[in-house]
C-alpha cells in the first residue's frame, strides 16, 4: 500500500474519531449509548436537541468545510506552481467577505441573501484577477501563473480597503457582527447549511477529478501541453473556476476559515512526497474539525470560534513555510 493510500486512512480515522469527539464530549457530556439511541431515531429529552439539532450538523459542516478548502487550496497551490497561492492569499476569500460584508452592512441582509452575495463577491473577485492577469490567453505557463498570483495579492488589498472603509461607516453593533462573520465560525451551522455545502463535493468534486488529469499534462508546460492537444486557456480557466466555487461556497456559509486552504496542500505534499487531493481533502476536514471542538472546549466557559483557532496555527506556520523554502533555496 502507497503512502497516499496509507495517509488517506489513517486521516479518515482521524477525521472520524475527530468527529465522535466534538458530538459526545463537551457542556454536558452526552453518553455514548444516548447518543447512538438518538442516531436511530429515540427522542431522548435534551440530549435529542444537543446531538441533532447542535453537535452533529456542526461536526458535518465542519468536514464540509474542510473539504471544501483543502481542495480548493490545492487547485490554486498546483496550479499556479507556488505554495502561497491559497484563497486566503490570492484574494478569492477577501471576495466572499467583501461581498458578505456589503449584504450586512449595506443591504442589512441575512440568510439566503447574504448566502448569494458572499458567492458573487468571491466569483466576482476571481473573474477580475483572471481578466487582469489574461489567464485566457495562451502564454508562458511560468508568467501566466505569476501574474495571477500578483494580480490575486493586489486584488486582495483593494477589497481589503474596502472592507475596512466599510466598517468605519456603519454603527457599532453592526460592525460587531461583521467583525464576528469574518472571524469564521460554525457556531450557526444549521442542517440546512451543511445541506448547501453538500452541493460542493456532490457537483465539483467529479469535474474535479476529470479534471485533475488534464491538470497534470498542463504542468508539463503550455507548449507540450498544447501540442498533446489540450486546450489550454480553457482548462486553465476551468480549474480555476473550480477552485473559487469551492472555497467561496465555503465561506459564505462558514466565513473565512484562515488557513485551513493554505495549510491542507503543503500538509498533504509532506504526508505523500506530492500533491494529492483527497489527502488535503481529509486535511482540511481534519483542521476544521480540530479547530472547532477546541474552541469549544479549551477555553472553559468562552467560546472561541473556529477561525481564531485555524488563525492561530496556520500564522505560525506560514512563517515556518517560508524560512524552510528560503533555507532550501540558498542551499542549492
């Protein structure tokens, strides 16, 4: 058995004792027979609400999400050549949460509308550094990939601007709740959230894989990959697209879960000696739901969202990321 294989089942264990955890253990502690008495279908008072009404949707929504930016962050990291190149970084989730934050502040919106401008936000974003960095055109592999980079960073710090201009002009309790959108939680995950990020993996996940193929002939080069007859701008394009309906599907139902994209792909790469999605996948299902069920638990009575958490490990290790490739590239 490959490392792949074997990395990808000991993850899925992880992920589900990972997921057991955050249902049972907590304020109270619901008794494992209780709550599997509750999963085939026995109303026991209270516990019946705590299990499936609160923990178990946040536990899925949690793997969701996670999925979600693992494979999102890998399309981006692969296909741009460069480890930086998250949706955090690239300003793909600072598209979501600008669009989020004009349906709060402006438009005094929830639900399902915040829901859609969060989406719009991320694609609108994504449809700009694309047409910026003539990601259409067929050119350098090297170059194309560089430019979008740039242009993705420079995106970013405009929608950055905004938001930040944004919080200045709106009252205080509003801003509140910007600033706790942003932040990232799953403290709200309903059934019917994990329900929309079901729609993720159930529709991008197959184009992913066919995907992934044509992916691998594209790193060969623009050139060869051309003369082996692959349409080049277009599957490009593709693969991008992809990677933002994941990642901004994500945040508009989570908000921006820092790191979580950056991390599984890097993560991944060490466990397997390359790139790999379901790997990040389990990674980022993994990351989410660690950081949840610590949150939760590890702060006694606060309550800590999952985004401090994701924060707080993904900071350290960006800067770990960077000495080690800086280290690696004066010692050549």
């Amino acid at each position: 058995m490959n490392r792949g294989a074997l990395s990808l089942i000991g993850l899925a264990v992880l992920v589900i004792v990972a997921a057991v955890a955050s249902v049972l253990l907590g304020s109270p502690v619901v008794p494992a027979r209780e709550a599997l008495a509750v999963l085939m279908g026995e109303e026991i008072p209270g516990i019946s609400f705590i299990v499936m009404d609160s923990r178990l949707p946040t536990a899925v929504v949690a793997i969701l999400a996670g999925i979600s930016f693992g494979l999102s962050g890998t399309i981006f990291q692969t296909l741009l050549r460069n480890p930086l190149a998250s949706p955090d970084v690239i300003g793909v989730t600072l598209g979501a949460s600008a669009g989020a934050v004009i349906a709060i502040a402006v438009l005094q919106a929830s639900g399902a509308m915040l829901f859609w401008c969060a989406l719009g936000g991320g694609l609108l974003s994504a449809t700009v550094t694309l047409a910026a960095a003539g990601a259409g055109r067929r050119g350098s592999a090297g170059a194309v990939d560089n430019r979008f980079v740039l242009v993705g960073v420079g995106v970013g710090a405009a929608l950055s601007a905004l938001i930040s201009y944004l919080l200045t002009r709106i009252d205080t309790r509003t801003a509140g709740d910007v600033m706790h959108w942003m932040i990232g939680s799953l403290s709200s995950a309903t059934w019917e959230r994990a329900r929309v990020l079901a729609l993720a993996p159930v529709v991008l996940i197959p184009l992913l894989a066919v995907l992934v193929a044509r992916l691998r002939v594209l790193q060969l080069g623009d050139d060869t990959a051309t003369s082996l007859g692959l349409a080049v701008p277009r599957t490009r394009i593709a693969l991008i697209l992809v990677g933002v309906l994941l990642s901004a599907l994500t945040v508009a139902v989570t908000g921006p879960l820092s790191f979580v994209a950056f991390l599984s792909g890097p993560l991944a790469r060490m466990l397997v000696g390359r790139a790999h999605f379901p790997v990040a996948a389990a990674i980022g299902a993994t990351i989410v739901l660690l950081a949840d069920f610590l949150g939760q638990n590890a702060f006694g009575a606060t309550d800590m969202p999952a985004g401090v958490i994701t924060g707080a490990l993904g900071a350290p290790f960006l800067l770990w990321f960077l000495t080690r490739t800086s280290s690696s590239a004066n010692g050549r």
